[in-house]
C-alpha cells in the first residue's frame, strides 16, 4: 500500500515513544522494533509510514521481532523447531508481508543481540522463524551465514526445456530479456546481461515488467557475469534488484541467492558452488551446500550492522 504523505504524521504521532534501531545488511536497510509479546500494532499503514524516506525513518522494509509463539504462523513452526523461539515478522517498505530477507535476517539476528535478547557465540546457530519457514543463522567473526533452505525453479517444466520461463522489459534495455523465475522461499525473476554499461544503465525507477509474473508478484534480478567467471574455484557476479513492495534496493540477500543460482545454472557442469556477488552497498557470498533433508541448500553469508538506536518522537 501507499499511505498518502499527509497521512504520515498523523501515523507516526500514534507510534510515539516507540524505541526502534536502524540497521542494514550491505546497505538494504531497515527498522527494527522489539514487540516479544506482540503487544504492538504494526501493520501496513504503521510499516509504510516507518519506512517512508521523506517524513518517516526511512528503510527497504520493517522488522518485528516477536516471539513465535505470539503468531499463528510462528507458533506452527514450533512443532518444527522447538528452539525458533523468535519470528521475523517482516513488511516491505510498503507495507506489504514478505516472505523472508536475506539481508534482513542477518540483521533481524544482529539486532537480537545488540538488543539482549539472545546470547550466541561466534561459530554457534540461532534457528529464527519465518513466513519462508525456520532459517538457521550462524553468527562468524566477520557477519553472519544463513542456511536459507532449498533452491526451487518456480516454472521447472520451462527452465528444464528452454533455461528461461519468462520475458523481462525494463527501462534502459531496447528489447525484451529472457528470465528465469527462482523461489527461495519468496519469488524472483533473473535476467543476464552482457555488458556492465547495461546494468549501469538501467532505470530501476519504475518496476520491470515480467510475463508471465509468477502468482505474488516477483522481485527481479539483472546480473552480469565477471569475466573470467571463475577465479580460484569461486564464481563472480554483479547485480541490481528491483524488490516488490520496495522499488530499488541497495541489496537483496534472496535475490543474490536467486542470481547465483541461475548464473550457475546457466553456466552448466562443472560451475562452482561457491560464488561472490556484487550488489551496490557491497559483497555477499553465496555457497551451495548439502542440506539436512537430502536437497541442496543454499547458504547466505556477509555483514549486519546495526547504526542507530531511538525513539520515536
């Protein structure tokens, strides 16, 4: 949704008092509020609000951490995962639910314990609950690594006859692109381009248009590969992302998962499991990796900062 700007004020002045924190994960920033108990009300209007840029605090999206059993779709990950005693509860700068963020879950964690909320060691895991399912989040010195469960081809009848199940048209490209649509627990559409000046030349101002979109929409991905693609066993992309419910984002953690898995699928046997992507607020790695239930996961790893702790005013 959009909240109309003179709507804002009047829904922050309903917020005041509200102790939150600012932080970001590669630069795909977002505010953070603590409601164990889920006594807040904080839904599409109070998000967008929040985020907006002009007369809010600014950010990609809001985070509420509640506890799992505060929420019917955390207290059905409980029988799962005893330990996810925390829910992401996640909305995109405009209000909207999403699924999951990688980013956001780094930070979501970094948060936790910046809060004291949680205690975890460098080398331990968290299990945290969210709408994509339980992510397991392990804190390292440098950031933290995110198992963010199996890869999916959202049209796999498509990628497996042609490697592309969609046709992408964006500002700033003459014709129409190939895609493939990948789910890592939330949609996405990755397109390849050929030349760093495409990428920097796209208008990601407005959303591209993808046929046929998947169901709930998706978040698009343009990549271009490094060349050589492969240096010392690990793969090398760079990329820019338009976010549903978001617009341009310094950073999508799904997204570069989403963009590593098709580049590697693109490129055939023998590409490697481990990859570098490059989006504008920095680096994130990729990995793919034996996952506990027989499939292949893919696991997520890079910084979380948290900025800035206030209050609402």
């Amino acid at each position: 949704m959009t909240v109309p700007t003179t709507s804002v004020p009047h829904v922050l002045a309903a917020l005041a008092g509200l102790p939150f924190a600012k932080g970001h994960g590669t630069g795909n920033d977002f505010v953070l509020v603590a409601d164990p108990d889920g006594a807040l009300h904080l839904g599409e209007a109070e998000a967008a609000a929040l985020c907006d840029r002009h007369q809010g605090l600014g950010a990609d999206g809001l985070i509420r951490a509640i506890r799992s059993r505060r929420l019917p779709e955390g207290e059905a990950l409980l029988a799962e995962e005893p330990g996810a005693e925390w829910f992401m509860d996640y909305r995109n700068a405009d209000g909207s639910l999403s699924e999951m963020c990688g980013n956001g879950v780094r930070v979501f964690v970094a948060f936790l314990l910046d809060a004291g909320l949680v205690e975890l060691a460098p080398g331990e895991v968290l299990p945290i609950g969210t709408r994509a399912g339980v992510k397991r989040v392990e804190r390292r010195e440098d950031g933290f690594a995110v198992d963010m469960g199996p890869w999916t081809f959202i049209h796999p009848e498509h990628a497996a006859a042609e490697a592309s199940d969609a046709t992408v048209t964006a500002a700033g490209l003459d014709v129409a692109r190939p895609g493939l649509s990948v789910s890592m627990g939330n949609p996405h559409t990755v397109v390849a381009l050929a030349e760093s000046s495409e990428l920097a030349g796209l208008g990601l101002h407005t959303a591209p248009l993808v046929d046929p979109v998947p169901p709930h929409g998706t978040n698009v991905e343009f990549v271009v590969p490094s060349d050589p693609l492969v240096s010392a066993g690990v793969g090398s992309i760079t990329m820019r992302v338009h976010e549903r419910g978001v617009g341009e984002t310094q950073s999508c953690g799904t997204g570069a998962c989403a963009a590593a898995v098709a580049i590697r699928y693109w490129a055939g046997a023998g590409a490697p499991d481990r990859w570098a992507v490059g989006v504008p607020g920095g680096t994130v790695g990729v990995s793919f990796v034996p996952g506990p239930d027989g499939r292949e996961h893919v696991e997520l790893s890079g910084p979380a900062v948290i900025v800035a702790h206030g209050t609402l005013g």
